[in-house]
C-alpha cells in the first residue's frame, strides 16, 4: 500500500472518531482502514474516554485489547451504537464489497447489530459498478466444490461471468475463516444486478454469507489527497 492510500486511510478513521461520544457501544471493522479507527479510539480511551466495542475479527480483536479498549460480545451487548469498518468497493448506493480480509461474516452481523454503520474508505475503494474486486463468498468447507459450482452456475444466471475459487492461505492450503470456513473469491469484473446476486447467494445451500454489504451503510467516509468526502448520511 502506498503511503499517501495509507495516509488517506488515517485521515478516514480520524474523520469517523468524532462521530463517537461517551458511552456508545461500538462495533470495530477488520483491515487496515479499521486499524487506524481502533488506534485512534483506544488513544482516547486511554485519555479516558468510556466505551464497549465488540471487535468483527480475532485480529482486531487483539489490536483492541493490546489498546486496553473494553470488549463485549454481541451476546452481552446485542445492539449497538455505532460500527466503524472498511470496504473494499463503495458505489453511488452505498453498497458495499467486503471480506477482503475474510472478515465478512461477522462483519455482517456485527454491522446488522449496529443502529450506524459508517464506511471509512481511501478513494481508491470508488467505483460506479461493483465487481472489479473479487466477490468473497463464505462457505461451509463441507462440498465445497459443489459449492462452488452450484455459485458459479447462479452467478451467470444473474449475469457475472469469470472465475470462481478458493482462497488460498500463504502456506498454500484453503484460507480458512475465524468461523472456520472457507473463502470463494468471484472474479467477475463487474456485477449488474448485485440485488439479484446477493439473493441467489443467500439461497445457495453451503454458502454461509457473501460480501456484497446492501441497505447496511448509512455513510461512507472517503479521503484523499485533497481531503475528506462524506457520502451519505452520517448524522
Ligand atoms: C475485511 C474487510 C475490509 O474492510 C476490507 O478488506 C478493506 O480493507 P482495508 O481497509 O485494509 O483496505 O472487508 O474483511
């Protein structure tokens, strides 16, 4: 990542921090983006700002208690405030793609959860038609390649085409999820309908949840060189 995309990133989380006040309960997102709001919450926590966050991932999960920021679950703590995570792709709906750090499950819940959830993005994350990112697609590891047919085949029917396949760890094995799943990335350049492809998904048995985010972002912060661009509602 370049410095000036990271830099943007900083400036994104810093934006979304003073959306927080005393006392909210909070959702923390996973990626870089979402590392840089959970850097700056836990430095004002340690200033004593009070809040309960409920982390979408072990990693930030980790991040959040090396900061010393109380931790919940969604079983203690079932609705929250405010959700602070990135995306992947954000188009003029405010629909997302997500789950390229294999979040996405929990992501979804969490964000499901969260009276807000607000975006916090680079520009690079822009784009008119979803899809130029892989699609990740949650599945159970049981028949997984009848899975992957089975989304491939549905895919087309709601007009993608490209490859559909799993995600591979660094050692070469099936990346696998902190719910223990497996990951099919869709590389399908563009999606037209991505209503249609989301309701397919949900139907296909074996997927356990996909990364197109719809109707759950109210706002999406975006920074660049030239500044921060807010999207949506963030009131
Ligand atoms: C993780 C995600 C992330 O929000 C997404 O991959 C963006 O990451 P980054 O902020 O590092 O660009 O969906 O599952």
């Amino acid at each position: 990542m370049s410095d000036k995309a990271d830099a943007a990133k900083r400036l994104a989380a810093a934006r979304a921090l003073e959306l927080v006040r005393d006392g909210m309960r909070i959702g923390l997102g996973t990626g870089s983006t979402a590392a840089h709001f959970v850097a700056l919450l836990g430095a004002q926590v340690g200033q004593g700002l009070r809040v309960i966050a409920v982390p979408t991932s072990e990693r930030t999960r980790e991040q959040a208690l090396a900061l010393s920021i109380p931790l919940s679950t969604l079983d203690e703590t079932p609705e929250l405030d405010l959700t602070i995570d990135g995306a992947d792709e954000f188009d003029p709906a405010l629909r997302l793609i997500k789950g390229g750090g294999a979040a996405l499950l929990r992501e979804k819940i969490v964000a499901a959860a969260s009276a807000r959830m607000i975006v916090v993005t680079d520009r690079s994350k822009q784009v008119d038609t979803l899809g130029r990112f892989p699609l990740p697609v949650e599945v159970d590891r049981f028949g997984l390649e009848s899975t992957r047919r089975h989304v491939a085949r549905l895919a087309a029917d709601a007009g993608c085409s490209g490859t559909v396949a799993p995600r591979r760890a660094p050692d070469g094995h099936f990346l696998v999820t902190d719910g223990g799943h497996a990951i099919l990335d869709c590389s399908f350049g563009a999606i037209p309908d991505p209503e249609k492809l989301a309701r397919g998904l949900n139907a296909i048995p074996g997927v356990v949840e996909h990364g197109l985010f719809i109707g759950l972002a109210k706002a999406i912060i975006v920074a660049d060189e030239q500044g921060v661009e807010v999207i949506g509602d963030i009131a």
